[in-house]
C-alpha cells in the first residue's frame, strides 16, 4: 500500500454513509458533493456501499436501507461490503443529518490530500527516472499541478456552484421519489397548511401571531405536539415565558386526551374522564418535548438553553417560544421596538445556527379591531415592523366568534348549517366544547404563495382539527379565495 493509501478518515465515511442510509436530505447532500473516489482505500467497504447508492440514483430510486442491501445483492457485491453486519455498523455510526457537510467536508479534504501527495509521487518518480526537458520546464508543469489540485479545496466555508447545485439536483430527484412529496420540513399536523408551507422549514424563523384569547398558545402546543409525534418524531423545545409548565401540560393533555381543560385544571373526572387523561399522560409520555417556563425571559439566555439542548439532543428538530413581546435583551434601547427588532434577528440568527424551525408568538395590536374586513394583518403586529422583515413566515390567527366585527355565515350555507348544529349539540349536551371556525393567514411567505387556512378550534379542548373538505370549499368560496387545489 502506498502511502498516500493510508490518508483518510474512516469514522468520517461511515458517519456520512449511515446519515445518508437514514435521511434522504443526507443521502441527497452525499451524492451532490462525494464520488466514489472521494472514499479512501483503508476501509473499501464503506466505497461499495456509496457505490450501490449511486446506481439506485441513476436508477431513479431513493436511498434507503433494504434497498441499498438490495442494490449490493444484485451487483454480488454484498458479501464484500460486509452484508447487513457492516450497514448496521454504518447506521450505528451515523450523525445529525444537519452536521453532515460538516463531516463531507472532512472526506473531500482527504480526498484532496491523497490527489496532492499522489502528484508529489508522480512527480518524484518523473524526476527519478529523468522525464524531463529541462529544469524550468520540469519546475513549472510540477508547480502548475499541484496549485491546480490545492485549488479545488474549499476556501473556509465556500462551496462552488457546481457542487450546490448537483446537491440541489439530488433534492429534488430524492423527494420526488417519496410519498409525501410536498412535506419536505417538519410536518405541521395539519393538511392544508402543510400543501402551502410543505412543512416547517430548517433555518425558517416563523411567527404566529394573534390578538389575546384567540388560541395562538394552545395553536403553539399542538404545533409542538404534532412535531414530536408525525413523521420524524424528533425533539422539541417549548419556552413558556408566560404559562408555567404545568399549565401547559394540561392543555396538552387535555387536547390528547379529549377531555375538557376545565375538568383536568379542577380535577372533576369522571372514571371514563380518568381513564381518558390517563391513556393521554402515556401518549405524551413517549414524546421528547421539552419546557422551560423562565418568566421574562431575556433573549441571550433562551439561546444558550436552545443551543445547549441542541448539543444534549442532536434529533431537536423544532423550537416554540410563546411569546415573543415579553422577551427582552439584557441591554438598553430607545424603544420597544427596537429592541424586538433586535430580538427577532437573534431568534432567525438562532434558527439558521440550529438548522431548524423557530416558532414564536407574538400580539397583533388592538387597531387590527378597525380593519374594514374584521381581520387582523401583518400591520397590525404590535412593537415593530422588523418582525415582518426577519420572519420567514408570518401565520396571522384569527376566528369567527372573535373581534369587534364577528361576521355571520350567509343563511343557509353550509357553515350556517354547521354552527347551528353544534349549537343544537350544545343545548342538547351532546358536544361539550366550545367549537368555532378559525381562519389561520399565511399572511408571508418567503418561500412559497401565501392564502388562507381553516382550522376548527374546540375550545375546551384547547385543540384544532382540519375541517372536512366540503367545509373548505365553502369557506373559500365565501370568500372569493379559492384554494390552491382540491385534493
């Protein structure tokens, strides 16, 4: 084995290659900036298994792990790359999908050092032998090759255009080959929104702002619910600046375990209640959420919590700050609104740093009361119009039932039809929650169209639903913004 044959690092490979086997975000970053090269010769197993990654590629399958032994098998490859023994050393050996440029990083600057000292070697031996005109002429071509091969390194944190854009190509080819195409963050838990966002964003700083008592809190914990249980089932942070962790959890438990906040917050259960909250308690029980409820919390102190969490649990995948009007710096400024300015800049900077979505509430200001349609908007978001400007995504929250100008349904219709049913249930005593119509405005989106989104809130359950289809298209019509499709 020559010597350049001993440079590499293999822990790096197998981290890389166990990231790509597990996340097709991993995978579509290691096929648009590795080769089959860029693996060293000290651990050949880790080549075969990129390798059959790169025919399922070419073949227009997604990467996954039965169909990479699949791959191995059909090319007789499979004993050689160690079997399913050596993939599970692989997935063992995997890191956070989010470090893994980190970790390509290392493997291509191996592979730039191999192609170096592989070029001395040459050129040692053209020497040795006398392969040469002259010596200006025998200096210059060495000069000229080895500055062209430390070129190709990258400089600091620099990636050339070429590399950004195969990764880009694999994105694209990976999530095209799954079901779910049009969630490619973060699943939101509720379907429309989710069609318009395609989830919750890595790096996005999003804002759900609402007047006081609309729900924009419990909105929060069904969020944070949904992120640690649907699809990716990873960690959550929940900052509570306001509610003590307590409270929150009964508005949790009693949105899990149907069962009105009310009689959780004063213990009046009845043994189907009792059976009910504590089949809720183990549900949430299995979900890596976690809550600090600091009150007025200042900024530099929430992100190093969220920064040291992140270090503890590298699977956090969402952060939820509730709210973002009551933080504070632990500096002076002139105004409120310049300090929430500053704030909102720390929390895109901290959302870009985690590589992850930040949710954070804020207070729509009482001017939106006069809006001519009843509806608050994104100039009503109280303390400062940097809010606008930071965010990623703006979610304005807002209900029926609610505000100065509540607006009745047109008699007859179908959502006329249904508030007198759930009235009737209500009279009747056949539907204990308060339910009503909320309308959930994607009133920014930086990247993607903006529109509305109906939610039904049940009140007592401090929980929201998707409606029915029929009742979207209802609501849509109503309002002269018919949805983006009708699947």
């Amino acid at each position: 084995m020559k010597f350049y044959d001993r440079v590499g690092n293999v822990e790096a490979e197998q981290s890389v290659l166990g990231a790509m086997l597990m996340s097709h975000e991993a995978a579509s970053y290691g096929l648009g900036s590795l080769t089959v090269d860029s693996f060293s010769n000290l651990e050949p197993r880790n080549r075969l298994v990129f390798q059959a990654m790169v025919d399922l590629s070419e073949q227009g399958k997604p990467i996954d792990v039965q169909l990479v032994i699949d791959r191995l098998i059909n090319a007789k490859t499979y004993d050689e790359a160690g079997g399913t023994d050596y993939i599970d050393v692989l997935i063992e050996s995997r890191i956070n999908p989010d470090n893994v440029d980190h970790y390509v990083k290392i493997i291509r600057d191996q592979h730039l050092l191999r192609q170096f000292l592989m070029k001395m070697d040459e050129i040692e031996n053209d020497f040795a032998e006398g392969s040469y005109e002259d010596v200006g002429a025998f200096l210059s071509r060495s000069s000229d090759a080895l500055v062209e091969i430390a070129a190709k390194r990258q400089v600091g944190e620099f990636i050339d255009a070429a590399t950004v854009a195969e990764i880009v190509r694999n994105q694209i080819d990976q999530e095209s080959r799954y079901a779910n195409r049009y969630l490619t963050g973060i699943d939101t838990g509720y379907t429309r929104l989710n069609k318009i966002t395609h989830g919750w964003q890595k790096g996005s700083l999003v804002i759900l702002a609402a007047r006081p008592s609309v729900g924009k809190t419990a909105l929060a914990i069904n969020f944070a619910y949904n992120a640690a249980t649907y699809r990716q089932g990873g960690s959550v942070a929940f900052f509570s600046c306001e509610m003590d962790n307590s409270s929150i959890m009964k508005r949790l438990l009693s949105a899990v375990s149907n069962v009105e906040s009310d009689r959780i917050q004063t213990g009046n259960l009845d043994a189907k209640d009792r059976e009910k909250v504590a089949a809720g308690i183990e549900l949430i029980k299995k979900t890596n959420i976690y809550f600090d409820d600091t009150p007025n919390a200042l900024i530099g102190d929430l992100v190093a919590k969220a920064k040291k969490l992140k270090a503890a649990h590298e699977d956090l995948g969402l952060i939820v700050i509730d709210y973002l009007n009551i933080l504070s710096t632990a500096e002076k400024y002139e105004s409120k609104n310049v300090e929430i300015g500053k704030i909102t800049k720390d929390l895109k900077e901290l959302a870009r740093t985690l590589k992850l979505p930040v949710i954070c509430l804020a207070q729509i200001n009482r001017k939106a009361d006069d809006n001519s349609d009843g509806r608050p908007s994104l100039a009503n978001l109280k303390d400062s119009g940097n809010i606008e400007q930071d965010a990623d995504l703006v979610l304005i929250l807002s209900r029926s039932d609610y505000g100065r100008k509540k607006k009745d349904p047109t008699p007859g219709s179908y959502m006329d039809n249904l508030n007198q049913q759930l009235e009737a249930n209500r009279k009747a005593g056949k539907d204990r929650a308060s339910m009503s119509i909320a309308n959930l405005e994607i009133a920014k989106n930086r990247n993607g169209p903006t529109g509305d989104v109906t939610l039904i809130f049940s009140k007592s359950f401090s929980r929201f639903d998707n409606p029915s289809l029929e009742m979207e298209k209802e609501i849509a019509a109503a309002s002269g913004n018919p949805l983006l499709d009708e699947e």
